[in-house]
C-alpha cells in the first residue's frame, strides 16, 4: 500500500461496521483522506472521530433498498464532488442445496449481492467519472462457478462480474477502472449473518482452517489493487485459480473434486 496514493482521494466504502469493510477504513483513516461508509450500523472507528487524519462519514443505509442507497446519494451529492474509489464491500452468503432454496431467498441475496451494488454503481457513477475512478466489488471464488450448497451465492457473484467487466469495457474510454476481487475464507462475521435455504439467518461459524485469512489481509491487497491499473479479476490464493482455470480445462474433475470437498454441505 502506498499512502501517497490515498492522500486527498474521496472513497466510498460499504459494509464498513465489521470485516473487509472496517478493516478497509481503519487502513484509510490513517491518511489525510475523505471516508463515507455505508452500512446499517455505524463503525466502531467512528467513537475515535478526530482520532487520526482521516475525514470519516457514516451514512446509515440499507443497501438492498433503492430508497435508502437514493438517499445516500443525495447526501454524498450534497458534501463531495467527485469520487475516487467505490469498494463495494458489503453482501450476504446464502447456504443451501438449489432444491432446497425457495425463490423469495433466490431474490434476497441477488438483491444485497447484486441489484444493491448495481444500482450504487450506476448512481454514484457520475461522480466517479469526474474523477476518472475506479469501482472494487469484493466478491469470491465461488462466483468463478456454481458451488454445490451455494447456489444462489455462486450465481448471485457471477452476475456481478458480468456486469462489472462489460461496464469495464464500455466505460473504457472514459478512464473508469472496474475491478473484481476475490478473496478466499476470510475471518469475518459473513457466515453467521448468511442465509439458509428459507431465508433466516445462517449462525454459522468460519471455517477453522490454517489457510484463513484475516480482514486486514483482504483489506492489504485490495488497497494495492486499487493502486494497480492493470487489475482487473484478483485472486489472492491457490484455490482461485484452482476453479478459474479447471473449469475450462477438466470440468468433470472440477465437479468431481467438489462434490467430494463439499458432500457435507449440501447434505
């Protein structure tokens, strides 16, 4: 991370009262920079206001209502020009077998993973062309393929990177950088606040694992993805490129592997 980089940027962070999202502000606040978060609870690094250099913003939205991410936007008009960075950080995991989920959670999580993020993007995106900015979603692997016991997550991801490398291509012109990151098991509150196949709340726990990554890790190589002007799909361990290139060159050992790797989660 290169803190020159972020002096004087204004940057718009969702899902920044916990995990990627806070650890993504608490790296920032540490510069002479403009922060607006959006989330429906407000950070713990706003009790330390004035604490560090950092100009920091909380705007209390819920980011699957077109009303309330309107109302951000119009507050955000109001207080700042242009916009440099828009990590679109927040989202919801769904666990369930495809048979086992009904339509209305389908909706529920495309709506938090995929219209809410869409629709910021397209209201924010005249400020962000202003400043020739760029657009970082935080995804996961498993939107590079159906995941068994994750199908309305994997499908929900994957229609985001759709959208965000063809605006990739066509804002091309303009400058606007898109960039789709993908970070392995990471040590957050995501399970526990997902959705199971009826909608209600997961209440799982992380994975225990050696391989797990802390918030503060994601949030390290997301900043200096940023930084990069090539970036475009990252990818941060072994089990990315793992489904991002046997999914064309042996699928049915792809399927093999899950279906073994992941039996007990959609049984």
């Amino acid at each position: 991370m290169n803190p020159d980089y972020w002096k004087g940027k204004t940057v718009v962070v969702t899902g920044g009262s916990s995990g990627i999202g806070e650890a993504i502000l608490s790296a920032l606040s540490k510069i002479d920079c403009k922060l607006i978060n959006l989330s429906r609870t407000q950070p713990e690094l706003l009790k330390r206001k004035g604490a560090f250099p950092a100009e920091l913003l909380h705007i209390q939205t819920d980011l699957s209502s077109e009303r309330e991410i309107d109302k951000a936007i119009k507050k955000i008009s109001k207080e700042y020009r242009g916009i440099d960075v828009l990590f679109a950080n927040a989202g919801v995991t769904t666990h369930s077998r495809f048979d086992g989920t009904r339509i209305e959670t389908f909706r529920k999580t495309f709506d938090i993973n995929f219209f809410g993020p869409i629709y910021l993007i397209q209201r924010l995106l005249p400020q962000i062309k202003l400043n020739v900015g760029t657009v970082i979603a935080t995804s996961t692997v498993s939107g590079l393929y159906g995941i068994p016991g994750r199908s309305a997550y994997s499908s929900s991801k994957s229609a985001l990177h759709a959208v965000l490398e063809a605006a990739r291509i066509e804002l091309s012109e303009q400058g606007v950088s898109f960039v789709i990151f993908c970070p392995p098991y990471t040590k957050t509150k995501l399970r526990a606040s997902g959705l199971d196949g009826d909608g209600n709340p997961l209440n799982e726990g992380y994975y225990p694992s050696r391989k797990i990554k802390t918030p503060e890790e994601v949030a390290l190589k997301m900043l200096n993805a940023v930084e990069d002007p090539e970036s475009r799909l990252v990818i941060m361990d072994s089990s990315g490129f793992f489904l991002k290139w046997l999914r064309n060159i042996a699928p049915a050992f792809l399927e093999r592997t899950l279906f073994k790797k992941l039996y007990k989660d959609f049984h």
